[in-house]
C-alpha cells in the first residue's frame, strides 16, 4: 500500500501536472464517477490537488468539485503526455484527466469517486482526518495547538 510519502509525492506530481489547466476529457469506469457524468469536468480548470492522508483530492473550479481517490493497496496515478505510451493496459484504467499538455490516469485504486465541497466535509474517510502535518509546514504554518488538542482527547494513543 502506498504510505504517506508517496501520496504526497503523487499529489506534488499530479498538481505540478494539472493545476491551473482546463480538462480537455474526463472519463471513467469507476460506478461512483459515471453516476456524476465525468464530463462535467471538461472545461473545468484543476484549481490544486492534494493529499489527505492516504486520500488525494483533485479539486476543480468553477464547481467546487473533487475527484477523490484512494489508492488502496495497488492503486496508483501514472501522468504521461500526450500520445506517449501507458506503463499499464488502457483497459486497466479507471479514471483519465487530460489538461493542458498531461494525461493523468489513476489505476486500480480501491476509492475512485466525484464529490462536491459538502460532501467533502461529511465524507466518513476524510472529515475523520486531523490536520495534515506535513501539509501544514510546507504551507508555512502548523497548527501546533490543534494538533496537541487532539492527541490530549485521545490519551491512549501511541505516536
């Protein structure tokens, strides 16, 4: 399974591939992402992506919508140019983002689906999460007291 730096790595990869460019495609075989018409997406602009966890949310704009997607034991996001061939069979794919000059494909992961802002915040997987430390340092500020607040409920916990 991929652990927590890797997620980030593949958030750094996929944001530096995506963000600030209009989605040209969007398709996907994942049930939860058809039921959301992943067309919905082209001409969205992928305004950042990042990791929650183990989680990575691709956040578009104008709609405030976020493809979330867990990757679970096998699961992993490849990004290629266009036309260049796939480490892996097409048919494996499950969720395919073109923007600008990328083609960004997720295979196999075990969570593949299309959630508004709301949804987000209610998702038992992520509104669960604290405050993601190395998110917050590299964004120039930890929050230390929140952080400290939520191991002191949890007292029992080993760190």
């Amino acid at each position: 399974m991929p652990e927590g730096d890797t997620i980030h790595r593949t958030a750094e990869r996929l944001h530096a591939a995506l963000a600030g460019q209009s989605v040209v495609r969007a398709e996907s075989r994942a049930s939860q992402v058809r039921a959301l018409e992943p067309g919905r997406l082209v001409g969205q602009t992928v305004r950042r992506v990042e990791a929650r966890g183990k989680h990575l949310l691709a956040w578009f704009a104008p709609s405030g919508l976020a493809l979330h997607t867990h990757l679970g034991m096998h699961g992993s996001w490849h990004v290629y140019a266009p036309g260049q061939r796939w480490r892996k069979p097409a048919q494996r794919a499950v969720m395919r983002l073109d923007a600008g000059e990328r083609v960004a494909v997720c295979f196999h992961p075990r969570t593949c689906e299309l959630l508004t802002a709301a949804q987000v915040a209610g998702h038992a997987g992520l509104s669960a999460l604290g405050p993601d430390a190395l998110a917050a340092i590299e964004a120039g500020g930890a929050d230390l007291a929140e952080a400290r607040r939520r191991l002191d409920d949890r007292p029992k916990w080993a760190i």
